[in-house]
C-alpha cells in the first residue's frame, strides 16, 4: 500500500486502494489485536483528548486501514460532538503533513513515484476550476498567490474565526477572491475536514460492531472522563500558566501570532472568563489585533459557555508554545488544570 495514502486516507486513491485490496472490515475488526484497529482506537481517542490523530505507523497498511475502521467507531458512538471534533482532528493533522510534504526541500515521494502538489490537492477536491494561480509575481514575501470563486471561499472559510477571513476584509473582483498560498492551504484543510464529515455517521452492520464492543468501551471511557475545569471566579492573570502568559507577552509586543496559537490564547481567556474588553487591555494591541480580539472572543464566549475548550498540554507542546514549565506543569495535562490548581493552593 502507497505510503501516501497511509498519510491521506481520505484521498479518492487511497479508498480505491483499499477496495483493490479486497480488504473485508468484518473479516479486519473480527482478527484478534489487529494493529489497523489499535491505530483507529488511537485516533479516535487522540482526537478527543489531544485534538490530533496520534502517532503515524510506519507500517502503510495499518495506517490506512485504521482510518475506515475509525469511521466505524465514530459512527458507532453516534454523537455529534464527537463526530465534529473527530473530523476537525484529521484535518489539523492533513494540515500539517500538508504543509511539511509541500515544503520543496523534503516533498513527499511516493512508491508510485507520484508527489503531493497544490495541483493534486484542488483536483483531489474538485477545485481545480475554483482556484487558480493570479497572473504575474508572487506576492509579499515571495509567496504564491491564487485566485479562488467566491462561492469556495464562502464555503470553506466560514467556519474561520479570525476577522482577517470575513469577505468584506478581502478584495473581490469578478468573483474571485485573492489569498495567498498559507491561506490556500488554510482553506484545503476546511476542504479535508468536509471530507472527513461526509456521510458520518452511518449505520453499521451488527456482525461489525459485534466484534468492536471494547474499542468502543474504551472510547467511551475517554468521553467520561472528569470534565475540564471551566467554571472560575474572576480571572487572575499571576496565575496563568506559563504558556499562555508567554502569548500574552508575545501579543503585547505584536509579534505575528499563528492562528493555532490566538485559539489557545482566547479560549483559555474565554473560558476562565475574561471578557474581550479585559483581554484588549491585557493585550494593548493595534487596532486590526483588537477587532480580531474581540470578534473571537464573541466567538468562543456563547451564552452556554465556551464550546471548545483551549488544547490539552500535548497539543500546545506540538505547537511549540509549550515554554517556561514550572513544577505544576509537571502534574498537570491541561492548561485550565494548571490555573485550576494554582487557583487552590493560592487561596490556602
């Protein structure tokens, strides 16, 4: 099996690849410890819980088999918000092996001789005839630039909380809209995660889901876990975690932020509640920082509470803002654990 399937499994090629294998799920998920359902256990589970899919195996096919068998499990769960957050985690995962296979000096090469191209990615999602490279030179910084059809830009940006992302911030000329080629790859990524969603979830044959009870149990064990902290009184800023202190620090000096690193900091405020006006003056930021401040905090601050927490210890870690860990750090899993904590033992 394409070692490039096993890291796209959503590709149309990597399905055909399955069905030329003539591999039966009642036959793979009925085999004793199969390493395909191990993996797809893993990735559901690490989706819930760290926001990715895990570890990639090096063998291609449990890699690409555990992807049909998590749709299996998700399916079996039958809840939206696992559902949601499943799709959305295979997506930041393609996102990032994305941007990595695309860098020129290490492109991805597969067994077949075949290579990841922006090209391949719009025609793998039907969107060759919405995208197009803009006429002339790159843009600022050298980066490519692209043109792509209002109708896919609504589509696969509306779920972006960043105001950079809203239409009436962008310019727009006989219905196209200009991005960049981050941008681009920002918006294949709401492309991979529709993906992901389509048909999930679907009835499942019981002689499946028969054999599939205590990957299932354990799944369910994840999901009960002890709840995150997300109630506090008014929010004490000292006892932020180091991470999220370290972003405020860096927001204050307007540094560029990632999107992916905002998320962190304005859940984590949303959440221990500190509202847009006491971030802004936390922050001190520009003007175009302080409308992106507080249209996400709007976002994330609903009238039943933050939706979507701020990312477990992991996740920031892999996202290299884990910085300046302290003793808490070493117990803890989760940055509202931390405040959590130091909440407590500040109070005693």
């Amino acid at each position: 099996m394409d070692r490039l399937h096993a890291r796209y499994p959503f590709f149309v090629a990597a399905r055909e690849a399955v069905d030329a294998a003539a591999v039966d799920l009642g036959e793979l998920v009925a085999r004793e410890d199969d390493p395909a359902v191990d993996r797809a256990v893993e990735r559901v589970t690490a989706a819930l819980t760290e926001h990715s899919t895990g570890e990639m195996r090096r063998d291609a096919r449990t890699e690409l088999l555990s992807y049909p068998v998590a749709r299996v499990l998700v399916s079996l769960v039958d809840d939206h918000a696992v559902t949601g957050t499943y799709a959305n985690a295979e997506a930041a995962t393609a996102y990032e092996r994305i941007v990595a296979d695309l860098d020129t000096s290490s492109q991805l090469k597969s067994t077949s001789g075949s290579s990841l191209t922006v090209e391949r990615l719009l025609s793998e999602f039907d969107l060759s005839d919405d995208v197009q490279p803009a006429d002339g030179s790159a843009g600022t910084g050298g980066e490519d630039r692209y043109h792509v059809s209002v109708t896919a830009y609504l589509r696969l940006a509306g779920d972006r909380d960043e105001d950079a992302w809203r239409l009436p911030r962008r310019s727009l000329a006989d219905g196209r809209v200009p991005v960049s080629r981050t941008e681009l790859l920002t918006l294949l990524r709401g492309a991979v995660e529709e993906r992901v969603a389509e048909g999930l979830p679907f009835e499942v044959p019981e002689a499946i889901g028969a054999h599939l009870t205590e990957e299932i149990a354990a799944i369910e064990e994840v999901l009960s876990d002890p709840p995150l902290p997300t109630e506090f009184d008014a929010a004490r800023p000292e006892l932020f975690p180091p991470c999220v202190t370290a972003l405020l620090e860096r927001a204050r000096a307007g540094e560029e932020i990632p999107d992916h690193s905002w998320y962190t900091l304005c859940g984590f405020c949303a959440t221990v509640g500190v509202s847009a006006d006491e971030l802004v003056t936390l922050v001190q930021p520009d003007d175009g920082v302080e409308e992106r401040i507080r249209y996400q905090l709007d976002k994330l601050a609903g009238e039943d509470g933050v939706e979507y927490p701020p990312p477990s210890c992991s996740t920031v870690q892999d996202y290299g803002d884990c910085v300046n860990q302290d003793e808490v750090c070493a117990e803890i899993s989760h940055p509202l654990s931390y405040y959590e904590q130091r909440l407590e033992t500040s109070d005693n």
